[in-house]
C-alpha cells in the first residue's frame, strides 16, 4: 500500500509541475489584470447605500502544536488574525481570511484574486511568502540547513457538490529557488450550520510533496550527517507527505464579534514519516480566536 501511495504521490508531482511552470510565469497577470473579456462585461450589483465596499476582519488567535512536523515537542503562540476583502482581491493572515464571508468559505494567507467564481467550479490564484524553518541551538535540529522564507505562488480549484460539501485543491510552488519545492493539498470538506450564528466545518484530505520539499524539511544533508547532526543523512522522495483530518467551529456572538476554533489531526506519510528527525509521525493542533470583522 505504501508503494502504491508513493508511486501515485510521484505521478501527481511530475503530472503537477508540467500544468504549473508555465503557469507560474503568468501568475503576476492572473492576479493583477482583469481573467478575461467576460469577466470585465459582467455586470456587478451595486452596492446597498450606506455599505462599505469592502469586508475586513481583526483579531487574535492562540495555538498548540508540535514544535515542527514531526516534533515530540510543543509549543504555543498567539498571532493576529487580519482579513481584508476588496471585490475579487483577497488579503489574509492568521485565518482572517476565512471570517470575511460570514461562513466557512476558506481564504488562503497571503494575497489571492478569485479568477472563476461560477457555481460549482470555483479558482483563484495566490502569492504569500512563507515557508521557512530556523533551528536555534537548543533544538534537537540544530546543525541542520535553516530553510530560507521563500515567495510562493498557488493556484486552487473548489467544485461544490452542493452548497455543503466541497472538493477543494491547491497547488504551491517556490517561485526564488529557495528549495522550497512544490506541494498540493487536496481536501473534502463540509459544512454545516447548525444555527444561524453557527457553523461547523469538517475536513479531511492529503498533501504530496515532491523531493526538493520533503529533502529540506525532512532530510539530512551527507555533509552534516553525524557531524554536525546526531541523525544519519537521509534523502527522501517525492510523494504523499501526510493525511489529515480537522474540525472547526465559527460563532457570531454579536453582529460583529466572532469566535473560532479548530482541532487538526495529521499523520506523516511515505518517505516524511520515515525521516530520522521524525520523533512523532501523529500529532494534533488546535487554535481558539476571537475577531472582530465588518463589513458586508
């Protein structure tokens, strides 16, 4: 089973980066110019008197998990959680981006336009810099290469199957050459409100990886094994990275304050979780938050 997994997660890969190179050279237009002639004749409702052209949202979130994928070791942190929603133009951090649709519709960190929006096959394409791993003197990575930040572009596709359930995928690629590699993320996810103020989002899904992402987040280097590193040097393929399951939650406590939270279940797959830097191959997260957003 485990080969077939790594065959198809190497399929997926090299089928992946054939549809993005050419892609990813367009991306700046795909954002930043209108999708097509259509798109600019059709026509847009105007907005209610007295409404703001735009949504935004801010706030802060609290979470747990591993140190790093893979970790015995967890750790906390609070970050600010920031939305902003301009016609088709997206800006997110913190999961701010998930708020701006008063629903679980989700909004990908970073800055991302929304080319195609028809009812059941949506697309959009994206840019956020990220990516990056640093091992301070006390980590049991230290002696490893620290990952740069790199910029990296996504394209993601949805097909609602109905206004519940969703498939949805994206596709990410380092665009400065940082080893960031390339990864897609594919997920099923539903949604259900279960009051009007209330709604609960379950997930599960998969990521691939190709070799250059899983050698510098999950390999060892020749030249630092057991030297600069107690672990022995390992080189991992491409292939499926890991599987995960999630839950979230999303409450409207007024008109404009919202509270949120989510618990993520993950398990290393093939060649990730077989790296000697692996301590724990299943692990969860959770994150709680509260945001205030306006306006419609």
């Amino acid at each position: 089973m485990a080969d077939g997994l790594g065959a198809l997660g190497r399929g997926m890969i090299a089928a992946m980066k054939i549809l993005f190179l050419p892609t990813a050279a367009a991306l700046f237009w795909a954002l930043f110019l209108p999708v097509s002639a259509a798109a600019q004749q059709a026509p847009t409702a105007p907005l209610p008197a007295g409404e703001s052209g735009f949504t935004w949202a801010l706030g802060l979130s609290a979470s747990n998990g591993p140190d790093y994928a893979g970790s015995d070791k967890r750790g906390s942190n609070l970050r600010p959680v920031i939305g902003l929603d301009i016609g088709r133009y997206t800006l997110s951090s913190g999961g701010g981006g998930s708020l701006l649709d008063f629903d679980l519709e989700p909004r990908y960190t970073g800055v991302s336009a929304r080319l195609l929006d028809a009812e059941r096959l949506k697309l959009s394409a994206g840019l956020r810099i990220g990516g990056g791993r640093t091992h301070d003197a006390d980590s049991p990575l230290y002696g490893l290469p620290d990952v740069r930040k790199t910029l990296r572009a996504r394209l993601s596709a949805a097909w609602m199957f109905s206004p519940e359930l969703s498939l949805r995928s994206s596709l990410n690629q380092d665009l400065l050459g940082r080893k960031g590699g390339t990864t897609l993320q594919t997920t099923l996810q539903y949604e259900w409100q279960i009051t009007p103020s209330t709604e609960i989002g379950l997930a599960a899904g998969f990521t691939v990886a190709d070799s250059t992402h899983l050698r510098s987040f999950f390999g060892v280097p020749a030249d630092v094994a057991l030297v600069r590193t107690p672990f022995a040097a390992y080189a991992p393929g491409g292939g499926v990275k890991s599987t995960d399951l999630g839950i979230e939650i999303k409450s409207a406590v007024t008109d404009r304050w919202v509270v949120f939270g989510g618990v993520r279940f993950s398990q290393l797959r093939g060649d990730a979780r077989l790296s000697p830097i692996v301590q724990k191959p299943n692990d969860y997260g959770v994150t709680v938050g509260l945001a205030y957003r306006c306006c419609r």
